[in-house]
C-alpha cells in the first residue's frame, strides 16, 4: 500500500472536543460519542482521539506512542531509545480486535525520560531534545513512526471509522481532563494509520478539518527550522506551526491565532491604536505562517485546548458550554448528543480563537 | 393522512428521509440529532423537526413547510425553489445559498454567507428574514430576491459583519440598525430606508413578527439601511475597460 508522502490524492472531516475547566477527569465515552454523530463526515479513513491527565501514574515521563511495521523496526527504535532515554515503562498499547479495523501496525508505548549525561551533553534544552529524538526515529529509522509524545497525554488513531478506532483502543477506559476526536475524509493522502488525526508533538495535538491551500509555502518555512515534514498532510504542519511559535518564540495561543488565521489588511487597517501595530507587527515577522484556505482546527495543549476557523470561515464550527465544560465540534448535533441542555452556544467568527485553559492557571 | 411521528435519535438520515418522503402527509421528527438533507426537493407537507437538524435542510425544497423548533446547522434551503422554513433558533453558514423563490424566517442569528448568489425571476423572489445578526458575507454575489436582518437585541450596533454585498448585482437588502455598514464595494448603493420602502417590506416583517411573537410595529421603527446594486452599469470596468 502506498503511504502519506508517496501519493498526493486531491476533505470533508469531523472534529469534536471536550474540555473540563475544573480539571475534573472524565471518561472518554463522550468524546466517542460526539465524534459518532458526526459519522457521514468521515469515510473510514481515520480516526483518532487525543486525551490529557490519562496518565497520571508517569506524569513526569514523556510519553511516547510508536507504529511499528516489523519486529526488526521494533528493536531498532528500542536500541535509539534506550541509547537516549531512561524507559521506566513500556507495553503493547492495549487494542481490542474490532472489525473495520484492519492491518493494524504493531503499536508500543514508552514512559520515558532523557538521559541526564546525554542531555546535558547535547546542550538542549530538555524539549528540544525530545523533539529531535522524534524527527530522528520518524526520518532515519525505518518502520517506526512516533505519533504521540507529550506527558500526561497520549494521541490514538488509526485507519477506520472514529467509533471503530475508539472500540479498538478501548478509548472509554481511559480518563482525562481533555479530549479531542477526528473523523477523517482523506482528500489528498490515501489514509495510512501514521496519517490519521490527531497529528502530536510533545503535548501539542491538533485535529483539522478542512484543506489549506498555504500547505506548500508553509511546509517550506517550517522545514527552514529544521521540522521535516514528511507526510504531505497540512494537519502535520499545523503541528509544527503551533509548537514553533509557541515553544520556540514564547508566542501566546491569541497570538498564535493571529499568525495562523490574520485579518486582512484592510480589517487591521481598521482596528485601533495599540491593536494595529500588534497585528502589523505579527502579520510581518510571521507572514510564512498565515494558513489560508478553509480550515477549523482543535488544537489540545497541556492545560488547555484552543479552537480556531480561517479567517473566511469556510469550514463549519460550534462551542457550547454547560457548567465547567466546553464542547467544540464541527456540528451543533455532536454535542447535543452529549449535552442536551446547553447554558451557552455560538459559531465563533472566522478567525475568532476559542481558547480555554485550565481555572487556576495551565498554559 | 394523519400526521407520522418519528423519533429520529441516531437513525442513519437516508432511513428517515426515505421514512419522510414515503409518508403522504405531515411529518413530525422528534430527538432530531444532525441528520442531513431533511426535506430536500419536498413539497405538498408540513414537516416539524424538534432538535438540532443536520446540514442541508430543506434542500431544492420544492413547496414544503418546515418548522424546527431548536438550531439548524449549515446550507439550510440550499438552491430552494418555493415553501417556507422556520428556525425557532439560529442557523449555521451559507443559510439559502442559491436560493430561487420561497421564504425562510430565522428567529435568532445565522452564519456567514447568508443569501449568498440569491437570485429571482418574474414571480419567483425568494426572501430570508433574520432576527438578530448574520456573519460575514451577507448577500455576496446576490443576484436578486430579498435579505432582511432585524438586529432584534443588538441594541442598534451593526448586526452584519464584513464584506456585506461583494459582488452584489440585483434584489434588495434592508439591514436594521443605527451604524450604517462599512467598506462596502463600489457597485453597492445604500441610502436610509424611506417609508415607501418600508411599507414595500412591512408585510414581510409582520409575518415574522407573528410566527416568533414579536411586536411587528415596533420591529418596522427602527432605522433600515437599504443596500441596493448600483444601476449605472457597476461592472464596466471589472475585467477590462468597456469602450463604449
């Protein structure tokens, strides 16, 4: 079969996500359930579901998810990682067999934490050189492919329907303060288990409908700073955008979605003192990471979870609130089913970020 | 007939439209929960939905009445061609996209695109009526029929959001409030609302009024903003000089 990055076929999409401002940890039946309603939205592709404080036994690890295509693929990526990590766990990631759910990979988690001696020898800082273990294992070592990285939170997908992936992981036995789903209608991929949503680095996770017609020029800065995009998917250089700007350049999620998602010249010409030279000024020095074309993303954090449409809201997206949850999906019926009794409900603007965070601080 | 009762729940949408579309007479659905192309091509019954129908309602509706009593989603009466659809709520983006004769009353908010490449001809002249504000886009490319938004709650600020009109060449829109729209193309007109031109949508209004409870005469005080095709010709220069 022809993989992400061999072949360019020219997506609807669903996305769905709960948030627990209180921090309060809830099962993952919900997110199943929303993604579910949605099921039209999605041909069988990909799904996958992203959950944060679903580890909080090795919360201080990293933890890394890994497909792997053979045995030999295994215990090469084993002999790099305990070359450069302290494993203080690994297992298979339980699976569950699940019909529509075929020619799954072989799939490995690892709690794991750099090497004191290697990383002080690197000269990294800590995150750094996780991420360029990541790009090492997913670029030189062949049929490996790390899909999930962060603490205290983990990515799970696969090639499927979203509910079908769900049962196969077993989505409902883990318990978090966040989660966020997709259902995928790959348009330009063909759909391999590495090329379903959610796309993470560290504990950035994003999930993403739509198709942006900035890919290329996208790709081609982001790869300047040394993130090798391989897959030919947008949603892995949306990754890689959010992780820039926020860890490398201290940039805030509102201005993170100023960047991706600007106003027009002429909307900033309009705005007042103060607000004018801040988007001036971003729209400049970070013009190479404005995303165009018809997107709406969920994109997860630790501590957090922002939502964010293009600027021309060409894809479709709802928030609701109800006590100390948020939900976000591409359809108000998603999160009816889960919610019928909504306090709040409104379609943010094009370009309208959504952020939430945890009460009492979080990113 | 009598009136079919569905419990829609988690039923796949080409069942109960099949279930809709099979049944010679009124429809009601209950525990509607995103199921799309409700209606579409329909006309002769009244179709009453509880719950949040899915994109598409009301599709190429062809004469049906449909009533929901919740919020739509995205692409309501999408190219419509006669009847009427009532949203005791708000609708998603692109609300009567292409849409050719018939009504549709919304009473809260509706997304971008709303009455985006409207059009109408001789008898046919479809209308949207919104109660309180729209998104971005208003109208763009409208090519005839009529747009009203109310801005009912918006306390006279611009219930409209940017780029109203792009690319407007025929019908009418009537936007109530006190902030008149900015950055409007050039092939757009606006002028304040005389009363010949409120009495031309005064029916319209008291409709709407009635169906959502209302005060019909109030709603008409306000102040209206008239958004028009300017008629000398707006596009002579568009691609290429006209030397005439």
């Amino acid at each position: 079969m022809m993989r992400e990055g061999q072949v360019r076929i020219p997506s609807g999409c669903a996305i769905s996500g709960i948030f627990s401002k209180s921090g309060m940890k809830f099962s993952g039946k919900d997110i199943v359930k929303s993604i579910g309603v949605m099921h039209d939205r999605s041909n069988g592709l990909g799904g996958g579901f992203a959950g944060y404080g679903i580890y909080p036994e090795y919360k201080d690890y990293y933890a890394f998810h890994l497909f792997y295509d053979s045995i030999q693929a295994k215990k090469d990526c084993e002999e790099f990682l305990n070359r450069h990590f302290e494993i203080a766990h690994c297992s298979e990631i339980p699976t569950k067999r699940t019909d529509g759910v075929d020619n799954a990979p072989l799939i490995w988690r690892y709690f794991i934490s750099p090497h004191t001696t290697k990383l002080s020898a690197s000269q990294l800082d800590e995150r750094e050189y996780v991420v360029k273990c990541v790009f090492r294992i997913n670029a030189k070592i062949d049929g490996c492919y790390v899909f999930s990285s962060g603490k205290d939170m983990g990515v799970f997908k696969g090639v499927g329907f979203p509910e079908d992936i769900a049962k196969f992981y077993m989505i409902e036995d883990y318990e978090g303060y966040s989660f966020t789903a997709h259902g995928r209608y790959p348009t330009n991929t063909p759909g391999w288990w590495g090329g379903a949503h959610p796309f993470g680095l560290l504990d950035y996770s994003v999930v993403h409908n739509g198709e942006i017609s900035s890919y290329d020029a996208n790709r081609r800065a982001i790869e300047m700073y040394g993130y090798e995009c391989k897959l030919l998917t947008d949603t892995e250089v949306i990754t890689y955008i959010i992780d820039y700007l926020h860890r490398k350049k201290g940039l805030t999620y509102q201005e993170i979605s100023w960047v991706a998602a600007a106003p027009f010249w002429q909307t900033i010409e309009d705005m007042p003192d103060g607000d004018r030279q801040i988007h001036e000024y971003l729209r400049n020095v970070f013009s190479a990471q404005l995303i165009t074309g018809p997107f709406s993303i969920i994109a997860g954090f630790e501590g957090g979870m922002m939502a964010l449409n293009d600027r021309l809201k060409l894809r479709s997206m709802v928030v609701g609130e109800k006590g100390d949850k948020v939900y976000i999906s591409s359809e108000e019926a998603a999160i009816r089913i889960i919610e019928p009794d909504l306090e709040k409900i409104w379609s943010p603007r094009g370009g309208e970020a959504v952020i939430v965070t945890l009460d009492g601080g979080g990113a | 007939m009598s009136e079919l009762e569905i419990t829609a729940g988690l039923m796949d949408f080409k069942e109960l439209n099949r279930m809709v579309k099979s049944h010679d007479g009124d429809v009601l659905i209950d525990k509607c929960y995103g199921q799309r192309y409700i209606g579409a091509g329909l006309g002769g019954k009244s179709i009453r939905i509880n719950g949040t129908p899915g994109n598409a309602m009301g599709a190429y509706l062809d004469g049906a009445s449909i009533i929901v009593r919740g919020n739509a989603q995205d692409a309501v009466g999408d190219t419509m061609n006669d009847g009427e659809i009532i949203i005791h709520g708000n609708a998603g983006d692109a609300l009567g996209y292409g849409m050719r004769g018939g009504s549709i009353f919304v009473k809260g908010n509706s997304g971008y695109r709303t009455g985006i490449h409207m059009k109408e001809y001789q008898d046919r002249k479809p209308l949207i009526i919104v109660g309180g504000r729209v998104g971005s886009f208003l109208g763009e490319y409208m090519a005839g029929g009529l747009a009203i938004v109310l801005g009912i709650g918006a306390g006279g600020a611009l219930p409209v959001g940017n780029f109203t009109g792009t690319g407007m060449h025929g019908g009418s829109m009537f936007i109530r409030s006190d902030v008149e729209p900015a950055r409007l193309p050039k092939q757009v007109t606006i002028e304040t609302a005389q009363d010949e031109d409120i009495l031309s949508i005064a029916p319209h209004v008291s409709r709407f009024a009635a169906i959502f409870g209302f005060d019909g005469k109030e709603l008409l005080k306000g102040n209206f903003f008239l958004l028009r095709p300017n008629a000398k010709n707006p596009y002579h220069t568009l691609y290429t000089p006209n030397l005439r």
